[in-house]
C-alpha cells in the first residue's frame, strides 16, 4: 500500500519540498539515479552512506507514492524492479545540481567529483539537458 505525501499545512513552498523528497535517503536515493545511474534497490543498497534495506524500501514506496519514482518490473527477471524518474523527478535534477555546488564551496572535505564539478560550473545547462535525455532515455 502506498504511502500519503505528508500534507503540509502552512503552504510554505520550502516546507512542501521537504515533506516530499527532503529527507537524506530520498535525496540519496534521487542522486543515485541522476549520477551513477543506479536503478535497482540492490544497486542503491550499494551506496556508500550504508542505507538499511527498511529504510531503502520505505522510500523507494514513499517517492514512488510522490510520483517522483515508477518502478516497473525487470523482463529478463520478473523478481526484480527497475526504478526511474519520473518527469516530476526529472525536475528534481537542478536541485542535486545545486546542492552538490554548494557543498564543494563549503564542505572542505566534499567527495564531489572534479569532472561533474566542471560540467556544472562550465556547461550548467547543456549538463542539466544532458542527463534529462539520459533519465528520460532509460
């Protein structure tokens, strides 16, 4: 059974963006999928940050409930999923960009990538356009 987005209550446009991917695993699992391409809960179960398979099914069901992810079922393994952005996902990407650039500006200790790094503060946009085809690709 699904789980409801949480409703907000004060309108707060900031306080509904939380209330529907803003949590670390959400915003973890969404990275996963825009930059390392991840699509099953056995590659995101990979992660390095060590999310506990509850936790990475409660919110594989609560974005796919948001509408931020589909999942639909492996045809060469019909006991494994795929899980994908959605086009409300996709709009999601512009935020993990942004957010990985404020973390390499102020995390001394940032594990960011030079080369996305790069991609982003030179081609910003033609980067964004280039993985919205990849996710929509996929």
């Amino acid at each position: 059974m699904p789980h409801p987005v949480k409703k907000r209550h004060t309108g707060c446009p900031v306080a509904f963006a939380l209330d529907t991917f803003g949590d670390r695993w959400s915003l973890l699992i969404i990275r996963d999928i825009v930059l390392k391409g991840s699509k099953t809960y056995g590659e995101f179960l990979e992660a390095s940050e060590g999310i506990a398979t509850n936790v990475l099914a409660d919110r594989l069901k609560e974005l796919e409930s948001a509408h931020i992810l589909v999942k639909s079922r492996d045809p060469n393994n019909h006991r494994r999923y795929f899980y994908r952005l959605t086009e409300k996902g996709i709009d999601l990407v512009p935020v993990i960009l942004e957010m990985i650039q404020w973390s390499a500006k102020y995390d001394p200790q940032t594990k960011a990538r030079k080369e996305v790094l790069s991609k982003i503060e030179s081609d910003r946009q033609g980067f964004l356009q280039e993985i919205r085809e990849r996710l929509r690709e996929s």
